[in-house]
C-alpha cells in the first residue's frame, strides 16, 4: 500500500471511529472501565470512624490538631490494545475481513480512551508477539497506531494468544485495561496465561468472526485453504454430513471459549464481520457497568 491510499485510509478511519467515540461510548467507555487507582485529593480535619493510617502527621504537627489525607479515585488509565494478525484475520466472506472489523474497533476504542485522557498502546501478535508499541496520550500517538492496525504485515500466520498475555502480563509493571481482540482460533491453551492477566490487569475479550466461520454453504464442489498454514484441501459443500460436522466444529469451539472466558473471570464479546459492532460494544460497557 502507497503512502497515499494508506493516508486516505487512516483518514476515512479517523473520521468514522472518532465521531463513534465521541457520540456513542465517551459515557459508556468512562463509566465501564473506571480508574483502579488512587491519588491524593486533600487534608481535612480527622472526624470519628477515619483510618488513623490516613493521618497526615505534618500537618497535624503544624495544626496541633488530627488532619487526614483525602483520596480520589484516579481516572486515568493505560489502555493495551492486543490485536492478532494471523492469516485468519485476511478471511471475511460475509461483509468486510475480521482485520479490518478489528482495526475499526480498535481505533474506536483507541479514540474513545484519549478523549479520557488514558494512555493507549498496541501488542500485535501471530504466534509470537509481532510488535509493541508503549502507551502513550494524544491524537498523534493514536494516528499512529492506526496506521500500523491498517498497514501492519506480520512474520508469521499462526496464532499464539498465550504468548501475547505473557508479554503484557511482564511488560506492563502498572495495572491497565486490555482489550483481546481475536478471532480465537487457537490450538494453544491459554487459559493460565489468561487468569494470571486478568488479575494483574483488567482483561475484555473480543471475538471478530465470519459467519463463513460457523455455516457452510451448499456449493458443491470447493477448495479450501487454511489462512494461517497456507494448506488447501477440497470439500463436497453438498454432503450434509461434512456441513453438520463444520457446524458442529464451530458449535463446540465457542462452547469452549465462553467456558475458558467465564472461568478466567473475563467479559467477552462476540461481534460478525456484516454485524454493527457498535451495538456489540455498547452491550459489554453495558454488562460491566451494571457490575460496578
């Protein structure tokens, strides 16, 4: 892609996310992923029922009388995006490919986090971490990592989930919110990874798929390729049998994923390439800020 076509690009996807940003989830975004830390505020004078560990003993010195220290609750976040740019993420047979529904999403929540003020970085990652890019503030910083979602071309075409939460999980000293966004194809288990992220962090699933992922026409005579192997193979469409075991793979797979989610204690959202993944979005922000 040409420096032009990827400026228009980046443009057209400034325009679209942005303006989601700000007119639909500034609110939501604000009230589902809330600081977890605190910082000072003030001192007031001590009243009956404080925590004497809050006691500021300088200014109480100064007073001659018990003041405490006041806190608030700090809004600011840092936000991770972890982005897979396997080879399946190329395949969208209904409506657009699961990379470009996830670059939409990502910089929807990138432009939504900067309008909070929150720092915002990337993990891309295949089967190895492709990419990092630190948390930084600004609309700069966030041209930027649109650039790379739209731009970006991996080493390689497989899918490791547990290698890029083991990165972040190392990487990142101070707690932050992380959006997974994958279609979760994945043979490797990642649910230890997972669990021990989540608790260091504060981890949101978000599945990209095709409905091609889940039905498959009956089209007769077809050859297939695996995104990520590269291997082709040729399937009968018209046999049922072959149809009903497709359907049951996919059936069985997302069983697994809400288990693996609900079990590690993360929220997950699932959003088609052809679906409006705002009102998916929307519905999470939604569910976490009923819990809070």
């Amino acid at each position: 892609m040409d420096a032009k076509e990827l400026l228009k690009k980046v443009r057209k996807i400034e325009i679209k996310t942005r303006g989601l940003s700000q007119n639909l989830f500034a609110g939501e975004y604000h009230t589902a992923f809330k600081g977890r830390g605190m910082t000072f505020s003030e001192v007031r004078e001590y009243q009956f029922g404080d925590d004497v560990r809050d006691i500021d003993w300088n200014v109480t010195a100064r007073q001659n009388h018990p003041y405490v220290k006041v806190y608030e609750e700090e809004r600011e976040l840092t936000v991770m995006l972890l982005i897979d740019v396997s080879g399946s993420g190329d395949f969208g047979a209904v409506g657009e490919t699961k990379k470009e529904v996830m670059a939409e999403i990502a910089a929807t929540l990138a432009f939504s986090s900067i309008q909070n003020n929150d720092k915002v970085g990337v993990i891309f990652f295949s089967d190895k971490v492709e990419k990092f890019i630190p948390p930084k503030k600004g609309r700069k910083h966030i041209l930027l990592i649109i650039r790379e979602i739209i731009d970006f071309k991996p080493e390689d075409k497989g899918t490791n989930i547990d290698s890029a939460l083991v990165f972040m999980t190392n990487a990142l000293k101070k707690r932050c919110t992380a959006f997974l966004l994958s279609d979760y194809i994945d043979g490797h288990d990642y649910r230890q990874s997972l669990t021990i992220a989540n608790r260091k962090h504060d981890v949101a699933a978000i599945q990209v798929y095709d409905k091609r992922d889940s039905k498959m026409p009956d089209v007769g005579l077809i050859r297939v390729r695996d995104m990520e192997t590269g291997a082709d193979r040729w399937l009968d469409t018209s046999s049922k049998a072959i149809r009903k075991a497709y359907e049951k793979a996919w059936y069985d797979r997302q069983q697994q994923l809400v288990a693996t989610m609900s079990r590690c204690g993360v929220d997950l959202a699932s959003v088609a390439t052809d679906e409006d993944f705002v009102k998916v979005l929307l519905g999470l922000f939604r569910r976490r800020s009923m819990r809070l």
